[in-house]
C-alpha cells in the first residue's frame, strides 16, 4: 500500500506521540521497534493496530496475520524510530488492560518496589522469560510497561511475560506466598531454601526495598559480595537470584 | 572561588566537548557527574584537573585533595550535566594510559569482545567489583570507559577496577589461562568446575562470542534456561557467571 502524503503525516504524529505515556494512555497503543521484537508480537496476542515496514522487510516475512500494513523506506522509519536499530520494521499494538492474576501454589513471580529506570523494567522483563517466569507485580510507581525503551530492551519477551501494576502494601496484605525480599544483610543466597513458589521482592535503584514493605518480607536473602562496590544493579540482582532460585 | 563569565564559558565547553571520544582522546580527560562517583573519584589515584560543585556540596565535603574547584549553582550543573541526578557535583579528571596487566595464577579477569552499549559495559565494571574481579581486557570496539553514560551506571566502582583494550586474538594467542565462553549449547554453568583463574569471555550484544575467537575458549559454558527468551543480556550473563564461579 502506498503511503500518501496526508496518511504518513499523520501516522508520523501518532508515533511520535507514543513516546509519551500520557498519550499511550489515551490512545491505549504502543510502539514496538525492530524485527526480532515485532516478530514476537505477531506470534502474540497482542492487538497490532499497523505495522510500518520496509519492502524488504514485507517481502522476507509473510505477516501471519491480516493487518494495515504500510509501506515505507529505511530513511521514514529511522525519521520516526526512537532506537538505530530499527531499520526495518516497527508495529503499533493495542495495551492489555492492567489485571490482576492469580498466582499458584508452584510458581515464582517478581515483584517490583518502584524499579524506575526503563532499561532495568525491560532487562528484568527479558531475565524473568528466561529463568520460567511469566508474572511480575509492580508498584504504580515502576517504569512503565509500555515505554519503548522497555519494549526494546527486552527482546522481545514483553509479549510472554504479564505485568500488573498495584499498591503493593494492599496487595501484600492480602498476600499468603513467601516473599524474599533483597537486603545487604539477609541470608547468603546460596544456601537460600526458596521451596517451589513465592514472589521475589526487588528494590528501588536509589533506596532499595521501602521500609513499608519490609513487615511482609518473610525471607531476607542476600547476593555474597567478594569486592567492593556498595551495591548491584536492580536487573543484576534479580538475574541472580533467579539462577539460585532454579538450581535448587 | 567565585566563575568569571569568561572562564564559566570555557569550563562548559570544555565539559560538553568531552562527551564525544574524539576530544576524550585530544584532552586526555573524562567527566564524572554526580556526588557517589565524585566521592570515589576523590578517593582514588585518578588525576583531578577540576571540581565543579554547589555551595551545598562542597560544604558538607571536605575535599580530600588540593585540586581547582569552581563553585557553581545547581542550575549550571544541569545545563551542563547529561544525567538527572547530577545536581550537586561534577568533576573533570584525567584518563590512565591504556596499558597491559599481568594475570596472576590465582584471579579471574573479564574479557569483553565488542560489548558496545555503554549501560552494559557500566553495569558489567559494577558487577566485576561486586565479585572481586578488578581487571577486564576488553576488544577495540568494545565501549569506551570513559563515555559519561559507562562512568555512570558503574555507581563509582570505576575507580576500582582497570580496563585494557586490545586485540583480543593477538591477546589469546599469547595467553596460558583458561577461557570460559559463554555460548547457547555449553556446559552447564550450575556444575562447571572454574578452578581458581582464568578468563572469562562475554560475546557481542547481538552475535555473542565473535567466530576468530572460538578456537581460544577452552570451556564452553552456559547458563540453563527455563523459559523462552532467546538469549540473556551481556550484563546479566557476566553476573550469573561470577556468582557461580565464586560460590565454588
């Protein structure tokens, strides 16, 4: 289909404006970037309002689904594109609705106090689809889901891993699970029992886990350190536990 | 010291020239941005050419050395800082020679062939310290160390551990200890004996451990999955791996 002047003006503004999460809440879409990540949102089932791809591009993947789909160049998707790599393709899709889920008696789920920072969200979003995690808990003031630096950085595991954002002091009171929280001074992770299924408690950044939550922690457990740095990145900290959590 | 209009002008086009490597490279010096990283700064063997700090800071921190200080309101700061938090103090210090370090027979050393993004390689410098590793041999093309945004995500730990960059074949093909290499298909990270030395080598963002590197890598490793994702971060595949390595 070609673009006219009119449409890919248009298109340009909506994209654009996406960036924003005041926007994204309006027009509930979102911006997904790059091949490998629109890819995975096609085998998902997600919403996809429209992709933008280049003719080559459109030629090697044969959409697996029937959806408006525009031809541009390279140079129109750089123009709109927030990230280098997106040279080739990019979709907007339709954001789920924040609901809650029930956890089981025999998974682990994450849960995020105020992770800010949208590469850690994402990251942390990637680490979970790998280690069998498909569920996180935020706190309402985590990076949102939906900030194309989110969605870029998790390669793609946005589409298998739920989030549900809430106040987390309500929702641990109604809580029955384990929660290991990450301290500087709990126990040695490695030697850590996590049983078959809990949540796994991840700090802010800046201030760690807030004082508020730590009554509903049951675990305190820490990562050894061996050198001298005060602290570990929040994604960091959450990939080790994670292995720890399934080598047992 | 109260900042002539004339010096404040060459101090900001100093600072902002330094985020390109180009004028790194013609000025020998790097710019290190907020209070945490400052204070290491200070307290390393690093060269200070300059301070620049709000009345605030520079009150409540005696300066452990005789360096050229300006002081500056919390507004200049940020027009010239690249990082939200830095609102207190910025300093302009010199580079290291890039220069060669021997291996002892009894530590681990990172090896980074083509990690370019400047948060993984800040995050991994972090990690490294968090685990007692202090030296990283990292390829050309890896990022570079002093780019602001790798000074920043190493929340100081910078100071502590020395970076060399190299040829990485030329390097292998002179070394005597063992290379662990991540790949997809390694042995299982969880039963890998690492013993007490040896190198451990972390592939590009996208194409992981380049092909002229192979031949080198005498254990191949990898971390097990129990998800989807298709592959793990660069920083959080290093920090798996020095947990691991440091719980035997």
């Amino acid at each position: 289909m070609a673009v006219s002047n009119a449409k890919w003006a248009r298109t340009k503004k909506l994209i654009t404006s996406l960036r924003l999460k005041k926007y994204r809440k309006l027009e509930q879409c979102f911006v997904v970037e790059g091949a490998k990540s629109v890819l995975e949102l096609l085998d998902s089932d997600f919403e996809i309002s429209m992709i933008l791809g280049t003719p080559a591009f459109l030629d090697e993947n044969k959409l697996s689904r029937d959806v408006e789909t525009l031809k541009v160049s390279q140079r129109e998707l750089e123009s709109i594109g927030e990230f280098k790599t997106n040279d080739t393709v990019m979709a907007v899709a339709r954001m789920k609705a924040n609901t809650p889920f029930t956890i089981s008696d025999n998974e682990f789920v994450i849960m995020l106090d105020d992770v800010r920072d949208p590469g850690n969200l994402g990251t942390i979003i990637r680490t979970a689809d790998w280690f069998g995690i498909n569920k996180i808990i935020a706190s309402e003031e985590t990076a949102d889901m939906y900030n194309s630096k989110v969605i870029t950085s998790t390669m793609g595991s946005f589409v298998r891993v739920q989030l549900f954002y809430t106040n987390l002091v309500d929702y641990l009171g109604e809580n029955s699970h384990r929660v290991f929280g990450t301290y500087l001074d709990g126990n040695d992770v490695h030697g850590q029992q996590f049983g078959v299924s809990g949540l796994i408690l991840i700090g802010n950044e800046s201030r760690g886990i807030s004082k508020e939550l730590e009554p509903f922690v049951t675990d305190k457990i820490t990562i050894p350190r061996y050198g001298s740095a005060e602290s570990l990145n929040a994604a960091i900290a959450t990939a080790v536990i994670c292995d720890n959590l399934r080598r047992h």
